[in-house]
C-alpha cells in the first residue's frame, strides 16, 4: 500500500492472542513526524485488527514516506484492503530458529576496536 507494508507471520505457539508493532523510521522524517504516523497506525491497529486480523498473529506496520499525508480514512481503507488479502494467503508459517538462512555472524578479533 502506498502509505504503509503491512507483513503478518503467524507465530504457531498455539495463542490466540493478536499482537501488532510498529515501525517507522527516521527516513520519514523528525521524531514528531514518526510519532504522529505511529500514533495514527495505533488507532488504525485497535479498530480493525480485532475484527480483521490473524488469531495466533503477528502484524508489523512499516509506515512509508507518503502514509503521513495520506487521509486517515483512505489509510483506513487501505489497511482494511491490506487485511483482506492477507485472509485470502496463506500465511508465512513460523521459523525454526534451528535453521536460519544466510551467513552465520562473524567472531571478533581479540584485537578488534569493537
């Protein structure tokens, strides 16, 4: 969506409870900016995710560049739409920590100024 990413992994912990977090970053602007931004995906979270959302999820709103200009009721739609297409998916399963991609972390140097 053009004001937000909306990523939704369920957790398979077997709770059923919602949970939400929300992230926006300093590319978007000051710390007013992204405060204003994340205190309107919290009232945009508390509507809708009860009614919309994966039980037994984790929802992520990543707040976008062009999601503080956007009109609240549009954003509104948006999610709403975003949710929509999310219960038509299958859904990310958890990951086995056991077995993480990519490269495994580097060990220091004793001598390293880190």
């Amino acid at each position: 969506m053009p004001g937000f990413v909306l990523l939704v992994r369920e957790r398979g912990d077997g709770d059923p409870a919602m949970r939400y977090g929300i992230t926006v970053t300093k590319k978007i602007g000051g710390a007013v900016i992204r405060n204003r931004m994340k205190r309107r995906f919290r009232v945009l979270a508390r509507e809708l995710l009860p009614a919309l959302g994966i039980a037994g999820a984790d929802h992520v709103l990543i707040g976008r560049e062009g999601g503080i200009e956007r009109d609240f009721s549009l954003l509104r739609a948006e999610l709403e739409k975003a949710l929509g297409k999310i219960m038509t998916r299958p859904v990310d399963a958890p990951r086995d920590p056991a077995h993480r991609k990519g490269k495994p972390a580097r060990a220091k140097s004793p001598g390293s100024p880190r």
